[in-house]
C-alpha cells in the first residue's frame, strides 16, 4: 500500500485481483482519474487501467508511454477500487496526456 495520498493523473501499480467478467485483471499500472479533493478524503480512487495490448484503432484507448514503455489506457475499463489496492506511484501522467485523458473521459460519460 502507497503512503499519502494518491494523485490525480498518478500512475500506480495497483493490484487489481480479483476481478469478475472482462475486466482487467493482475497487478497493473492505473492512472488515478477521481479529482485530488476526493483522494484526500475517501478510501476509494477512480482509475482507468493501462494495457501493453494495444489496439491504435479503438476510440476508447489513450495510448501513452509509461514507465518507458507503450501502453494505453484502458478508459472503458474505468473502476472505482480501494486505496489499499495501491501499490507503489510508477509514473504521472504529461500535461498533454492529462488533457487528452479529461477530453475522452467526457466524450465517452458526459452528455452530449
């Protein structure tokens, strides 16, 4: 478990098990999308998982490099999990893969 409290658009090894249906499972790296105010209070994080299977034609994917390597986030996999599931901060997000990442959130869950 992380100490602090996790940021937003942090990426973190989370572990992810056990999951039920599709989801993404294992120990991965997440990208911590629910706003600093409610991390500071809640024991829970919203986060989209990222994927080294890349799909560059899915509309509901940000590919990023993390870590050094290529990968996407998975934004139809968005979660709520616990902050205990928090392993360790691997990386933070760029400012322009932030921008990227708010403007796909709200064009796959905001009404149109």
């Amino acid at each position: 478990m992380i100490r602090g409290t996790p940021s937003r658009y942090g990426v973190y090894l989370a572990a992810l098990d056990p999951t039920i249906g599709g989801k993404l499972a294992k120990a991965r790296p997440v990208v911590v999308v629910s706003l600093d105010a409610l991390n500071r209070h809640l024991e829970t994080v919203v986060v989209c998982p990222l994927t080294t299977s890349l799909h560059p034609a899915w509309r509901t994917r940000l590919p990023v490099t993390c870590a050094g390597q290529s990968a996407e986030i998975a934004v139809d996999q968005i979660r709520t999990i616990s902050t205990q599931r928090l392993m360790k901060k691997v990386d933070t997000l760029s400012a322009s893969h932030a921008a990227q990442l708010r403007g796909l959130l709200a064009e796959m869950y905001a009404e149109p």
